[in-house]
C-alpha cells in the first residue's frame, strides 16, 4: 500500500473515532440508572469500610430494619475529605468480594478530586477515555495482523459500532480497562512475532502480567491462549520462548505476592462453576 493510502486510511480511522466517541458521548449522558453492580464499584473504590461491613464481610446488623437517609447512600459510594486518596480502605472492601483492586484505585483516584460528591461522569468519563485508546490499540494490533491498513479501518469501525463496544463502555466496572491491557499485551507478543526482541519487550510483557492480573483473575485464561500460541509459532527458538514464559510467570508471581488473595478467587471461581466436580466425576472411583 503507497504512503499516500496509509495516510487516508489513519484521517478516516481519526474521522471516525471522533465520530464514534461522540456517539458513544451521547448515549453514556441519556444513562439514567445505574445497576447495583455499577453502584458497588463507586463502594468498592470509595467506602469506609468499617462503616458498612462487619468483619466477616456481610452488612453489620445495625444497619438492618431501619430507614436509612440519603447522605448514608453518599457515604456509602463517595469519599470523604478524610478518605480521599485513602487506597487501604479498597483493599479492605474487595477482599470479601473477589475482585482485584487496580480499576479501583484509578476509580478512586478520580472520585477523591471530588469528595462528597457523585456523579456517574467520574465512571463513565474514565470508560471514555479508555474507549479512545481501544480503538487506538485496536487499529494498530490490526495492521500488525492484516498487514494492511483497509480491513484494519473496516476492524475498528464496525467495533466502535458494535452492540459489544457499547456495552462494554457504558458499564461502569473493571471489563474497559481490562480491554485495554489484554490489547496491550497482544501488542507486545506481536512485536516478538516480528523479532524486535530485546530486555524492554520481556520486561513490557512481566509488566503486563502484574497489572492485568490485579485488574482480573480471568486475564490469566487471555495470557495463557497468547503464550500457547505464541510457543507453537515460534517452537523452534527455545530461548526465546524461555525468556517470554519467564517473563509471564515472574508477573504472575509478583502480583501474586502483591495480591495474594487472588488465588482464592481462582479457586472460589473454578468451584462455582462446578468445573471441580466435573473433573472429579470423569475419574474413577477407587478402592
């Protein structure tokens, strides 16, 4: 493709980003309600924690069977003057509830900017701005895939478009963010495909693996596909492939070490979806 096609095609995937972040704009400002869910996030990054939960994890019964005011539910999802910027109190909240803390800590960090006070903007705004830089990974992992620019434009506009993509940013919880590490980390693989092999790319791909892993358990499923892969394509550069496991794993240590109960919620995961009692039930009884 000339140079002249590559630039037509990067003024229309700019034209329709544009395009489509206005869009998407509109419909996140006519979002009249949020879920329990969405609003359990705001509690999750913002809430005292010893002000809501006893400390087995459940509502403390004193809160129980009695009418409860407007600035209770203002506490319960917005920080305080005393508790903005306050991490610890999010470490606390999601340890009960088998989530990983950093799409709560950038939530957070917005909400303490503006204590006392809510609004679905300090969301939705942050699933903007990630929705930007999804379609600017997007369009980049795809020419690296397509090796042209055309289906690479079509790829990103029929995304931005989808019923996928909008739902996707119009709920506020940790899945926009977790877009746009997996896209990040199939960038990096990418680039090893091509063999710009070098420190910065292994330590780009342990990087990753901590901060998706403290974004989502369920990245571990997403990083394991792309490393298969990636040793299949490229079976026959042993050291290589040992380098880049070594990179994944190191990752998956060190947010283990920085998230210990993450293996918990792996576990807690695999059990509620019966897959143990499935596996137990494929192996026969013995004695």
């Amino acid at each position: 493709m000339s140079f002249k096609n590559i630039k037509i095609y990067n003024l229309l995937f700019i034209i329709i980003l544009i395009i489509q972040t206005v869009l998407l704009w509109f419909h996140l400002d006519s979002k009249a309600v949020l879920t329990a869910e969405e609003a359990y996030s705001y509690y999750l990054a913002n809430s005292k924690s010893d002000y809501f939960l006893s400390d087995n994890g459940s509502l403390k019964s004193s809160l129980a069977n009695r009418w409860l005011d407007g600035k209770f539910f203002n506490d319960y999802i917005c920080p305080d003057k005393d508790n903005c910027f306050n991490y610890l109190n999010i470490n606390k909240n999601i340890i009960e509830n088998t989530c990983q803390p950093l799409y709560y800590y950038f939530l957070h960090t917005i909400c303490s900017f503006f204590p006392n006070h809510f609004s679905k903007w300090y969301g939705l705004g942050f699933n903007l701005f990630l929705f930007i830089i999804t379609q600017i990974l997007l369009f980049n992992v795809s020419k690296k895939v397509v090796k042209k620019n055309r289906p690479a434009f079509f790829i990103c506009f029929l995304y931005g478009f989808s019923a996928a993509a909008v739902d996707n940013f119009t709920y506020i919880s940790f899945i926009a963010l977790l877009t746009v590490f997996c896209l990040l980390l199939i960038k990096v693989f990418i680039k090893c495909l091509e063999g710009n092999f070098s420190f910065i790319k292994f330590m780009e791909i342990f990087l990753m693996t901590i901060i998706g892993c403290l974004t989502h358990y369920l990245f571990l499923l997403y990083l394991i596909i792309i490393l298969i892969t990636f040793i299949i394509i490229k079976r026959r550069d042993k050291k290589l492939i040992l380098c880049i496991s070594a990179s994944a794993i190191f990752g998956i240590i060190c947010s283990y070490l920085v998230f210990p109960e993450t293996a918990d919620y792996i576990i807690s995961y695999i059990y509620s979806y019966g897959i143990v009692s499935g596996v137990n039930s494929l192996i026969p009884n013995v004695g």
